[in-house]
C-alpha cells in the first residue's frame, strides 16, 4: 500500500509538471552531392543558432532540435524531404539552398503550414507565389542580376562580351537578369550559351567562346562548373575576363579553377562579417577554428529571426509567427531586418567580390 501511495504521487508530480518538450526544426539542403559546400555552409549556421538560442534559454521555455535533411539540390528530392518535413510537424525549415529544389519544397510547406526561410535561393519566383510562409534571408537574383550587369556594362563598356548558363532555375535567371542589365546599357552580348552541369570536358563551348572574340564572360550557374569552365579558357589561351553569380563565393571554386580564378569577380550578398552586430557570434567561430563565410550568417539568421517571432508570438503556430515576421523588425547577425509582404527581406542587398591568393574581398570600385 505503501510502495503504490509513493507511485501515485510521483505519477501527479509529472502529471503537474510543466512539458519541457524539445522543439524540432529541420535545417534542408545539400548535405551530399556536388553542391555539399552550400550544405555545409547551412548546416553550421544552423547548429551554431541553435545552440546559442538554447544557451540563452531556448524558445517558450523548450529547447531547440535541429533535424537535417538532405535534398541533394534535386527538386524530387526536394519535394519527398518536405513532405517528410511537414510529417514530422517541425516548427521551422531553414533551407532549402538551390533555387531548383526550394520551388517545389515551398509548395508542399506552404499547403501544411511550415514556416520556411532559405538563406540562399535567390530565385524571384519563389516568393512571386502569394505565399504566407515562405520567407528568405537573401537577396533576389534580379536584383543581383541589375548589379552584375550594371558592373560589366560599366567596367567592360568597351568589350565583347558572353552570357553563359546552366539550364537550372538559378544559373538561367541569373544570367537573364545580368543580360537584361546589359541590354539596358545598350550591350548587346556576342554569345547566349547553355551549358550541361555535370560534364568534365567543356572545350566545345571554349571554342565557340574563342570564335565570338569573347572579352568578357558572364556565367549563371554553379561554382564547380563554373571553376572547370574557367580552367579550361585558360588551358586553351583564352584570358578574357570571367564574372559570376553568388555560388563563386565558395572557397571550393578557388579549389577547382586554382590560380586560374585570380581577378575573378562575383556578386554576392553583403558581407555580414563587417556587421558589428555579428562580433559576438563570429567569436564564437574563431573559437572553434571556424571561418563563417558563404552563406553561414545568412542561415543563423534565419534561425535567429524564427525564433524571435516566435517568442514575440507566444507561439509555435506557423501562421501566428508569419504574421509577426511580416510585420516586425528584428535584430539579427546580418543587421536589422524587416520582410516585406512577399517575404523577401529588406537588407542590403549585393555587393561586387573579387577571387585574389586564394580569397576574396570586396571591390570598393564596383560601380564606377
């Protein structure tokens, strides 16, 4: 009689006890394939954001779990980690990366009710759909499109100049919207190319380069080829000035073109690491020997602005944190940040880079 008063009191302890259940959500992109740098670049965002926000007490007194989800960059892939994402009813989806993919995926959130906020596809379709819940930390490729084209028109005024791409969502949109910026200058390009990812031997299309005279080159697509393309314009003498979209940012380029990426240019978003709110954070990298760079910030902010709405909120449910992340500013590592209806944000948007000794850095000049 003794031992079964003593279960029942400890069964009402735990009955009044508050739940301290942890909250799941899912970082998703490419954590294996080609595109794995971006994925990694995600992935330490998310695991730092997590890990401060629960240092600090967590959100409406839970911690954070993070799941991670690999989409490979492939839009079916995509679209079965959404579903499964949604399955799991996680609070939040940090990602997707490859504009291809985040397209399908924002569908499948939008119809279950998951917030989600990619730090890094730059697509303008994916927030032109009339959704709720889908949101970004990054920039849109017309808007990066407007500064590559706006640079190239400026700086190689006098050249011949090419526009490659790669057939995918991002690497075509951003070259459309770079040849648009040039047209609006009055450039006309001497070469409008596709090219297929995934192949090795480019020498074809090196050769109708060199046919056109090619000063010049844009290309949209992603750093790998965009490193083998560049490698072998030099391996066939072909010195004409190479300029690429925000996936150049990853030190995997370098690693690929080698010192044929010297003087290379790129556009991407402003540099958070210059952003002071940012200090205490990127303290926390270099304790950990790591270099926050790519699109790294990008993805803690996400977290970090979820997180807020949430509390702000009172909270989990994924309209009620939409509602306030549409209506609310918030303090993050990439600066003060406010989305607009469409869920786009309105930071700073794109910057010119330049590739020199194995890193690079902002181009002061770009525009003049």
């Amino acid at each position: 009689m003794k031992a079964a008063r003593i279960l029942l009191g400890v069964l009402a302890m735990l009955i009044a006890a508050p739940a301290r259940a942890d909250i799941l959500i899912a970082a998703a992109g490419p954590v294996t394939g080609p595109l794995a740098s971006l994925g990694e670049q995600m992935l330490a965002g998310a695991r730092q954001a997590v890990a401060d926000i629960n240092e600090a007490g967590g959100v409406l007194g839970q911690k954070l779990e993070l799941f991670v989800s690999d989409d490979q960059c492939d839009p079916k892939q995509a679209v079965s980690v959404a579903n499964q994402l949604a399955g799991k009813k996680v609070a939040l989806v940090v990602g997707h990366i490859c504009s291809g993919a985040t397209l399908p995926a924002a569908q499948v959130y939008e119809q279950e009710g998951v917030v989600m906020i990619s730090p890094a596809a730059t697509t303008p379709e994916i927030t032109e759909q009339g959704h709720r819940l889908i949101f970004r930390t990054c920039g849109r490729d017309d808007m990066q499109g407007y500064v590559a084209g706006d640079f190239m028109a400026k700086r190689f005024k006098d050249k011949r100049i090419a526009v490659l791409h790669d057939k995918s969502a991002y690497g075509k949109g951003i070259a459309d919207a770079t040849r648009d910026a040039l047209h609006r200058a009055g450039i006309t390009e001497v070469l409008y190319d596709a090219f297929t990812a995934g192949e090795k031997d480019y020498t074809a299309l090196v050769s109708r380069l060199k046919q056109t005279g090619a000063e010049a080159v844009f290309i949209g697509g992603y750093h790998t080829e965009a490193g083998l393309i560049l490698r072998q314009m030099r391996a066939q003498g072909l010195d004409a000035a190479f300029v690429g979209g925000d996936t150049l940012v990853l030190r995997e380029f370098w690693s690929v073109a080698g010192d044929a990426a010297e003087n290379v240019h790129f556009t991407f978003v402003k540099d958070p690491r210059r952003n002071p709110l940012a200090a205490e954070v990127l303290s926390r990298f270099a304790a950990q020997g790591k270099t926050p760079d790519g699109y790294v910030l990008y993805t803690y902010a996400a977290v970090e602005s979820w997180a807020e709405a949430a509390k702000r909120a009172g909270t989990l449910d994924a309209e009620n944190v939409a509602a306030m992340l549409h209506g609310q500013s918030f303090e993050t590592v990439i600066g003060k940040l406010t989305f607009d209806p469409k869920g786009d944000v309105d930071l700073p948007t794109f910057e010119v880079y330049r590739w020199s000794k194995g890193d690079y850095a902002l181009v002061e000049d770009a525009q003049n």
